[in-house]
C-alpha cells in the first residue's frame, strides 16, 4: 500500500478529482471486460467522457494516468499472451514430456501417432539466423558506417531514406523473390537434392534484417557528440582510427541493439521461410548441411495451424514457448550488453 501511495503521489493524481475520476472509471472498464465483457462499452464510454474533459481542465493529470494506464495495459497484455501460450502448451509437454525438446532418433513429427519432437525446427532456426546474422551485421554495420562518417552529404540523403524504403518491403516479396530466383539458382548451380534450403532461408532473410540494422545503427553512430570526434582528430588521429577507436565504442550500445534487433527479425520471420522452404520435419543429414531442408519454429505454425487440432495444435503452441523464451533472451541478452559498455565507457564500478 505504502509503494502505490507513493506512486500516486508522484503523478499527482491522489489530489485531483479528475485523476480518481479516471482512475474510478478505468478501473471499471477492466472490471467489466473480465467479468461481463457486453457492457463494456458503458465505463468505457464514461472514461472517454472523463479523458475529454480532463483534457480541457487538467491536461498534466490526465497525461499522466494516460501513460500510467497504457504502462499497465501493456505489461498486462503482456503477461496475459505468455500465460496463455504456455497453458495451451501444456497437454503437448505432458504428452511428450523433456522429448519433445531433445528427441533426435526415430520420427520425430507424426501428428497421427501424436509424436511431436521441435528439434528440426529449433535446428532449423538456429542455423537460419545465423546465416541470416552473417548477413545483415557485418554489412549492417559497414553500411551504417559509410553513410554516417564518410558518405558526402548528397549521398547520405539519398541512401538513408532509399534504406527505409527497403525496411518497409513486405516479408512476402523477399520470399518470393527468393523462391523463384535463389531456389531454382542453388538447384542447378550446386544440384541441391531439395528444392529449396536453410541457406537460401538464411540469405534472405538477412537481407530482410539489412535495411533494420543499417537504419538503427547509423542513428546511433550519428548520435555521437561532435566533441568526441574532434578531440580524436586534434590528437593526430586519422578519421579512420577516429572512427574506430571513438565514434564505434562510443555508440556500441546502439550498434549491438542495431544487430540485435536484425537477430530478432530473423528468428520471428515467418513468410520467407513458409514460401521457400519444403517443410520437412526432419534433421539435415549431416547435421551441418546448411544446404539441406527442414523447418524452422515459425514456418512451422504458419504451415499447420489451418490443419492443426487436439494435440497437434498444443505442440504448436509448445514451439510458440520456445520462440517466446528465445526472444526474451536475446532482449535480456541486449540489455545486459547495453549496461556493461555503458559502465565500461563511463568508468562506473563492475
């Protein structure tokens, strides 16, 4: 009691008639849509009335349990999608139990006999970002670099939007262009038994992952303080030994979430792998073969949630979890990278 205190105390709102009127109200919305969802719409349209005038007579409390409001809506719908993904999960691991993530022998997807094991496809995704992340980070990077320290300012106009631009091309296209042009290349060029693989899989989508760690990177270069810079250069540095030394430690927080956020494109695609991959539910064989043909976790729902019923359905939700729990880790991940170079840079304690 004495936290929540606290916390209405600082935004002000305990004192405000206007601020307990939407705090009131709010709070019946929810009530309302967990316990008689058909009459919502009457709070709902109480806090709408509340929002309207609070926003002609108390803007700044109003703002504030705006934002306060959507911080819990959001961490709320939060929790509720990963409890129901892992409660619709639950009749797939009782059935399969620890198998279901390290079955590697025998058959390992058969929704008839009601085997399920997401090593193929959890294989599969891992090699596809990592082929993905050879892609776009290294040229991410580079073509971050080149357009913030050393393209002229002519050029700089026209590839920083011509990037976006490419950011906003729908997954769909990139799969198709990838199975109608790389499928049929890597058939005849290099006889693959399969029509179509994890590498062409993973090429594509790190040119879809491009355009994301470019644009993120190249604001976080350009966001270096010009000071910086100058020292290194009036110490004798050249502009490459400036760039390197200065400008690429000083935003590396922003440059890994750059990369980070093209690893996090690449393990939730969907589209390119449906479109261009066979759906096989088996391991390459060898095991490193990154011309060979499986699954990944996403092309496997998107190509049997329409079919998918009873225990098939929850095994699909299974590979939602793991999915879930990989991108939790990566942003984790992404974080704890982010405070250490902070503490490294800024000469904090470790």
């Amino acid at each position: 009691m004495s936290v929540e205190r606290g916390l209405v105390g600082r935004l002000g709102v305990g004192d405000s008639p206007v601020g307990v009127l939407l705090g009131v109200t709010l709070l019946a919305v929810a009530l309302t849509f967990f316990l008689a969802p058909g009459l919502v719409i009457y709070p709902l349209a109480a806090f709408a009335l509340v929002v309207v005038y609070g926003i002609f007579r108390e803007q700044g409390t109003t703002a504030r349990v705006l934002a306060l409001a959507a911080t819990i809506v959001t961490v709320l719908v939060l929790g509720l999608i990963t409890i129901y993904l892992v409660a619709q999960s639950i009749p797939a691991f009782r059935i399969m139990g620890i198998d279901i993530l390290t079955k590697t022998g025998g058959k390992l997807w058969n929704p008839s006999s009601a085997i399920y094991s997401l090593v193929p496809m959890m294989w599969g995704t891992l090699v596809t970002t990592l082929i993905a992340t050879a892609v776009a980070a290294p040229l991410g990077v580079a073509g971050a670099v080149f357009i913030a320290e050393m393209a002229p300012d002519w050029a700089r106009g026209l590839l920083k939007p011509a990037v976006e631009a490419l950011a906003g091309i729908p997954s769909i296209v990139y799969g198709f262009i990838g199975f109608v042009v790389l499928n049929p290349f890597m058939a005849e060029q290099f006889s693959l038994p399969t029509f179509g693989s994890l590498f062409v899989v993973g090429v594509v989508i790190g040119a879809m992952a491009l355009p994301t760690v470019v644009s993120v990177a190249e604001d976080a270069i350009a966001s270096v303080p010009g000071p910086m810079k100058d020292g290194s250069l009036a110490l004798g540095a050249t502009d490459w030994q400036t760039t390197t030394a200065v400008t690429l430690p000083a935003a590396f927080s922003g440059v890994s979430a750059a990369v980070l956020l093209g690893i996090g494109r690449a393990v939730g695609e969907t589209m390119a792998a449906t479109v261009i991959l066979a759906h096989a539910q088996v391991l390459p064989d060898p095991l490193y073969d990154v011309f060979g043909n499986t699954e990944t976790l996403t092309s496997l729902i998107a190509s049997q949630y329409g079919i998918a019923s009873g225990s098939q359905m929850s095994a699909l939700f299974a590979a939602g979890v793991v999915l879930f729990i990989t991108v939790l880790g990566l942003s984790i991940g992404s974080q704890y990278v982010e405070r250490r170079m902070e503490r490294t840079l800024g000469g904090g304690d470790t």
